[in-house]
C-alpha cells in the first residue's frame, strides 16, 4: 500500500467509525426518551395506585370505627340491661325479706 492508499483507507475508516458514533448517539437519545417516558408512566401509575390505597385506607378506618362505635353502644346497652336485672333481682330480695 502507499501512502496515498492508506490516507484514503484511514479517511473512509474514520467515515465510518464517526458515521456508527452518530448513529449510537441517535440510538442512545431515542432510548433516553423511551426510558423518560416509561419512567412517567410509572410514575402516575404508582401515584394512582397510592391514592387507591389511601382511599382503601380510610374506608377501613371508618369501618373500624364503626364497629368501634357499635361495639360500645351493644356494651352500654348489655350494661344497662343487666344493672335494670340485678335492680330487679334485689328490689325482689328485699321485699321477700321485708314480708
């Protein structure tokens, strides 16, 4: 090979070589948008799938409060109840001992 032959093969060589660089570089750009892109989409999906969760949360903190709620009312209601018994039961007593 000559040098003019050589020149000429290392000029199409670095041709190419910077022709593939320009063409990983577009590669990486497109890439870099696709991945910018899933990263939103994930994004607004793991933000809808919290808002999901705090409503599912709240729903069962009212309903435990509910039952909270009904709990102590059955309580006081039972309470009741049995203290209107034993007031019963003792008026009873006590008039059968007065006789």
């Amino acid at each position: 090979m000559t040098d003019s032959e050589e020149y000429s093969s290392w000029l199409e060589s670095r041709r190419l070589i910077i022709a593939q660089l320009a063409a990983m570089d577009g590669s990486i750009r497109d890439l870099s948008t696709k991945i910018d892109k899933f990263n939103d989409t994930a994004r607004e999906k793991a933000i809808d799938v919290a808002k999901e969760a705090q409503t599912g949360i709240a729903d069962l903190n009212l309903r435990v409060a509910m039952l909270e709620l009904r709990a102590k009312l059955w309580g006081g209601m039972i309470g009741l109840v049995a203290g209107g018994v034993a007031t019963a039961v003792v008026q009873l007593f006590s008039r059968a001992l007065e006789r």
